[in-house]
C-alpha cells in the first residue's frame, strides 16, 4: 500500500506544501554550504571584501557604505572564539544567523558598544569553561553564518575601516588565546549568495530538508510539525524522492512548484510593508521569525536582513507624478529643518540602475548620506538632495546624479543604520520625492 493509499491525498499534498515553505531557509543554507565547499572556503574563517563597491560589482544592490564580510562556522566540536578590535565608535556589526537564517544574536555599536571585546559562540548544549572576560553567545544550530558590517565614508576612509574589519577573527577554543585564522580578503562577499532556486529541484528537495534536519535539528517547539511530516517520509536523514512510492514522488514534485509559486506571489515587500509618502519599508522582521511562509519571503532573498532597530530600508521607484523614476527628469528629497531620518549611526541614499547596479557618473558618487563632506544644508536647516543627471546649478555638495535621460529607469534606496525608536516604530515619515521645480 502506498502512502497516497493510506491517507488522504489532498492533506499530503497541503502538508508537503507547509513542509517546503517552512524548510526554505534551512535548504537554502544547505545550497550556500555547497557553494562554500566548491570555493573552497573553509569554515570558522571570517572573509572580507577589501574594496568599496563600484558599478562592476556583481551583487545586486551593492552597499558603499559599509564593508561586507561573510563567514561560516561549525560548532560541532568546539565554540569559536570571535575577537573585536578598538573601533573607536565606528559603526560595525556582527551578525549571527543560525542554520534556520535567523539573526539569533547581534554583536557591534548598537548592542555591544565599540571597545574591544571576545565573544564565545557555543553551539547548542554545549558545557564547559571559558576564557575570563569572554561573553557566552548560545548558538541555535551549529552551523552558523556570520555576515559583517564596518562603516566606510569614503576612500580616504578606507584604511581605517579595514583596519577594524582585519581586526574581526575566530579561533577555535582549544587553540586560544593564539589567533588561528585571522580576517582574509575575498571579493564581493555577497557574490557567495546567489538569488537560489530550490524549487528546480523538485522532489529532491526534500531529500535536502531532511538532511538539513539532520545536521542541524530545529527547534523543539516544530517537533508536533515534524512528526506530521513523517507520513511523507521527511525525517532527519531520509531521502522522500527516492522511496520507490511514484505517487509519492509526484506529489511533492507538485507541492514544490506550488509552494514556490505560494512564496514568490506574496503581495508586499518582506513584512509588514507599509507605504510611506511613495517609499516601501518593511518593519516587520525580527530576530526569530515565527511564521513560515514570512520566514521564507524573507529568505528568497538571501542572508542579511536586520531587524528595524539595526538597520531600515526604503525603497522608492516611482515620482510624484506616478510614473518610474526617469533620467529624463529632475527631482528633489527634501527634508525641513531637523527632519533627516533620526539616526545614531548615518543614514545613506543610494542610486541604482533598472539592473539593481550602481550608476556610472562624472563624480564616482554613488550614494549621498549625512557624511558626505561637503554636504550642504540651507539657512533654516532643511536639506535639499539633487536627484538628477544634469549637474545642479548650485554645485555638486548635493547631487546625487541619475542616469541620462533616455536610459532604464532607475531605484532609489536609503539606508538607515541604527534608527532611533520614532524612526523604526515608524513615527517618522520619510518625505516625498518631488519633481525638480519644487525646490527652492
């Protein structure tokens, strides 16, 4: 008798879909795994890209405000050891997400503050002693990516930055205190994060969840869920596409593409997306977030999210007159007196191209934000940002340049790091684009 036979098969086929939603984040890090091995990136090593953005950068979105670094740790034997250099109240972030893509934990200026610091990251039941000083940090899963964020203002800037991102290292607890792998340069660490695909595998791809059950068990509360998925044949370890059950197959390689499609066809822009004067911004992520199908809107795309008291984003493609941001045409951000976004770290507005890359322009800038030098307020404070190909007529200080006229349209994104509490409950309303004559 198969399985199909002794159950109903309209329940199997919802529960698969429940299983593939929920699954989501932990295949996906199966994937990125894979993609470690093949670079031959080791685990327990910090990366880091050396270099600003610039428009040849791979990644979609690149950031030029800070610079990125990736890692992967296996907690399996060991905790590791990371170590923080002086930062001198630089922005910079540590952030730790289990195998399940949850931030569990956030090391950096918000949380942790800017001296130097050591941070032992166990994994789950470990027990033992620690070195004096060291602050216990308890790991769901013992597989563990780390993303890292240091503060860059410019080229100038550079130096420094690196010297505090070089400064970010594990070692393993029984080689302590020798530094064994200090930070090591890589290229576009995000490039390590492709948009995946999970749902091209079909029925395999719950031969990946039960392996991603295996190596690293989820919560005990999902256990009453887990045992429902055992009349499919997912449990840690087992291989669902190859049971010799045709029927079986068929139906998962069905619920694949439907949960996909469940997933991709979600309205709104992560969670709790909210329309703001033109601008999309989500407040609704958390550290753990509880609903599947939100955790996996979250995951699609890729690593990094932070919650909105580290870091909120707005993103802006359409004008005021309704119609896709132009090179054709200039507009202004303005922003009255003591009204830029409400930030303790910087808040940075970054210009992208109808292929999420940054735009070419005369001056090599790419993004404006409260530390550009030279940036100029008016009289009564306000600030007008110049968002146009032409060079303003009042100076470059306030020009962010778009691409000419004639070309794709274009995406504005602004950054901002560290939110004060009216800014991330969402008191503060960002202010609307205008067309260019609205300046004054």
């Amino acid at each position: 008798m198969t399985v199909l036979e002794a159950d109903n098969p309209a329940m199997l086929k919802q529960l698969a879909i429940d299983a593939y939603i929920w699954g989501i984040p932990l295949v996906q890090t199966r994937m990125y795994l894979e993609l470690a091995e093949r670079l031959e990136l080791p685990f327990n090593q910090l990366f880091g890209t050396p270099e600003l953005c610039t428009p040849q950068s791979l990644v979609p979105l690149p950031n030029v405000d800070t610079l990125y670094g990736i890692g992967w740790l296996d907690l399996t034997t060991q905790p590791q050891l990371l170590s923080v250099p002086e930062a001198h109240d630089r922005y910079y972030l540590v952030q730790l997400n289990d195998a399940y893509l949850n931030s569990f934990s956030y090391i950096g200026r918000r949380t942790t503050g800017t001296a130097p610091g050591l941070f032992a990251i166990c994994g789950p039941g470990w027990e033992g002693d620690l070195p004096e000083g060291a602050i216990r940090v308890d790991a769901p899963t013992n597989h563990v990516l780390v993303i890292t964020r240091v503060m860059v203002v410019d080229r100038d800037d550079l130096a420094e930055a690196l010297r505090v991102q070089q400064g970010l290292s594990l070692t393993g607890l029984s080689d302590f205190p020798r530094i064994t792998n200090p930070n090591r340069p890589i290229d576009d660490a995000f490039d390590n994060f492709p948009i995946s695909q999970p749902a091209r595998l079909g029925a395999r791809y719950f031969d990946e969840l039960c392996a991603g059950l295996l190596e690293n068990p989820p919560p005990e509360e999902d256990g009453p869920f887990l045992e429902e998925l055992t009349a499919l044949g997912i449990r840690p370890g087992a291989k669902p596409s190859q049971s010799g059950d045709g029927e079986l197959v068929d139906l998962l390689d069905q619920a694949a593409s439907e949960a996909n499609a469940i997933i991709h066809g979600r309205a709104g822009w992560l969670i709790d997306t909210r329309d703001v004067n033109g601008w999309q911004v989500s407040y609704g992520i958390t550290q753990r977030i509880e609903d599947p199908l939100d955790r996996a809107v979250v995951a699609k795309l890729g690593p990094g999210c932070l919650v909105p008291q580290e870091g909120l984003y707005f993103s802006l493609r359409q004008g005021p007159d309704g119609e896709l941001l132009s090179g054709d045409k200039s507009y202004v951000l303005i922003f009255p007196p003591g009204q830029t976004p409400p930030v303790d770290a910087f808040w940075s507005l970054t210009m992208y191209g109808d292929d999420w890359s940054l735009v070419e322009n005369p001056i090599d800038r790419y993004a404006i934000s409260n530390r550009t030098p030279g940036l100029r307020y008016e009289d009564d404070g306000s600030l007008i940002l110049h968002i146009q190909h032409e060079r303003p007529a009042s100076g470059t200080s306030n020009w962010l340049p778009c691409p000419p006229p004639g070309s794709p349209p274009f995406h504005l994104f602004m950054r901002t790091y560290q939110p004060r509490a009216e800014l991330s409950d969402g008191r503060y309303e960002m202010p609307p684009l205008q067309l260019g004559d609205s300046a004054r």
